[in-house]
C-alpha cells in the first residue's frame, strides 16, 4: 500500500479553521436546543446521528482502502471532510428563519 502525503500547512489551516467553525456550531447548537421545542429534539438527534455517521464513513474510507490495496485516506483528506460537514452545519444552523 502506498503511502498518502500528507501536507502539513494545508492540515494545520485545515484544522485551525475547522476548529473555529466547530465552536460557531456548538454555540448555534447550544442555543437551538436550549430552546427544548421540537426544532430542538430534531437537532439533537441530528447532531447524534452525524456523529456516528462520520465515524462510520471515516473507518469505512480506511477498511475499504485496506482491502483493496489503494493509498488509505490521509490526515488531509479526513479533516476535509469533517470540515465539509461542519460547514454545512455551519451555513444551515446560520440562516435566518
């Protein structure tokens, strides 16, 4: 199996504004469910299962890569897509209703 490369400067940015968009969502979050209306349960079962979903694809990406012999996902390629997941929620949890 070959190995993936991994660029670091992209990663650390990567990760640094990942980590900045993640607090916006665990704030917007925060808020939504404190509300504790229906919105709210929806919320918290979504943030729950996307969670679970991630893991899952993730450990899926790198077996699947294990079985067949291709490079494994690299550290960039796994931060950007929970990256692309916490924007999404980012611009969801964001819009004015």
């Amino acid at each position: 199996m070959r190995r993936t490369k991994i660029r670091w400067f992209k990663l650390m940015s990567d990760m640094m504004k990942m980590s900045v968009e993640a607090s916006a969502v665990i704030g917007l979050r925060a808020a939504k469910i404190a509300k504790g209306d229906a919105a709210a349960k929806a919320e918290a079962h979504r943030m729950a299962a996307e969670k679970v979903d991630a893991a899952i694809r993730t450990n899926m990406d790198i077996a699947t890569s294990l079985m067949t012999g291709r490079a494994a996902p690299g550290p960039n390629q796994i931060v950007g897509a929970y990256r692309k997941r916490v924007r999404g929620n980012l611009r969801r949890l964001s819009k004015k209703r």
